[in-house]
C-alpha cells in the first residue's frame, strides 16, 4: 500500500523515480506522511537528471531496515543520502552514524512544535558525526545541495547547477523589473 501511494504521488509530480538506473541518490524519510515535503527533493533531482530513489525507512518504527539501509547504501552506488523526518527527527544522524556518505537532514513541520522539535533533533549533533542541515521542510534545498555535492566531481552537473543559478537571477530581476512598471 505505501508504495502504490509513494509511486501515485511520485507519477502525480511527473516523478522518474524508481527508474532502472542505478540511484545515485537515497532519498529516505521517517513515515509516508513526510511525502508531501520530501517528494520535492525527488523533483529537484529528476529535473537535473540524477537517478535517486524514495523510501519509508523510519528511526523508531524499523530500526532493522534503517540499520541495513545505512549500511549497504555505499555499495550498493548510493553516493549522497536525503534524509526526512518530523518530531523526535533520529533517522538523518542515525543513518549519517552507520554511513561514511554525505548525509543531509530535512527536519519535516510534524507536530504541534512547529518543525523546532525536528530541526533542533536533526541539527544538534555529536562533534565526528555530521549532518547537512536544511530549513524546516525545505526538501527542494536538499536535492539542490545533493546536486551541488555530485556536482564537484561532475563537470556536467555543475554547469547545470550554474545554469539553474542563473535562470533563479533571471526570473528574479524580472519580477523586480514588472514591479517598477
Ligand atoms: C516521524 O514521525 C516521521 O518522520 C514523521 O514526520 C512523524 C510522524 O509520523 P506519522 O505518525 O505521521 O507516521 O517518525
């Protein structure tokens, strides 16, 4: 059932995740209802062309798989790891524990806290074992610094990413510019 709502919402956004391409990038979050916020790091990354895939792997509810899927992310070609979750937010340092991989933690906005509760758990970790923080729900960032991080030994991404930047400024300076007329 979860994964025909995972891959419904994916095919909704016009997702290519869960391709046959081997995924570079994990995207993985604590419960289906993170989804909503964690399938915009999905389209970030589809839309620059990195494979990636999207998975329930929670902390607390599956320690087991989290423990597995930690572990045999690097051999298994997984080069960066996105990961979301809401309330006491475990899975992104817990997974960065038991992986040399870049890991980044997406705090999800999930309780009657605000997202503070998600944030100040995925941010406050132990000196040796780092987590990449992004803003309260702010999965779109993650997917853009997974592509920044692949992009240094990527010359083509890189130049993506560039292109992005500046299609950002564009947009920007002609919203300002509509707004003086
Ligand atoms: C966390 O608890 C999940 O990441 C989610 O953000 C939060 C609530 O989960 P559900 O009760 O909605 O499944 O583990």
């Amino acid at each position: 059932v979860l994964e025909a709502r995972l891959n419904s919402m994916l095919k909704e956004e016009g997702s290519e995740n869960q391709s046959e391409v081997a995924p570079r990038v994990g995207i993985i979050m604590g419960s289906d209802s993170d989804l909503p916020v964690m399938k915009d790091a999905a389209r970030i990354l589809d839309m620059f062309g990195v494979s990636n895939e999207v998975q329930i792997v929670s902390a607390h509810r599956t320690p087991e798989l989290m423990f597995s899927y930690a572990s045999s992310a690097r051999a298994r070609g997984i080069q960066v790891i996105i990961a979301g979750a809401g309330g006491a937010a475990h899975l992104p340092g817990m997974v960065a524990a038991l992986t040399p991989l870049p890991v980044i933690g997406v705090p999800v906005r999930a309780s009657t806290l605000d997202g503070i509760d998600s944030l100040l758990s995925i941010v406050q970790m132990p000196r040796g074992v780092p987590v990449a923080t992004v803003a309260v729900n702010n999965a779109t960032n993650a997917g853009l610094l997974a592509v920044r991080m692949l992009g240094v030994g990527d010359a083509d991404l890189l130049a993506r990413m560039s292109q992005y930047q500046e299609d950002t400024r564009d947009d920007v300076l002609k919203k300002a510019e509509k707004l003086q007329k």
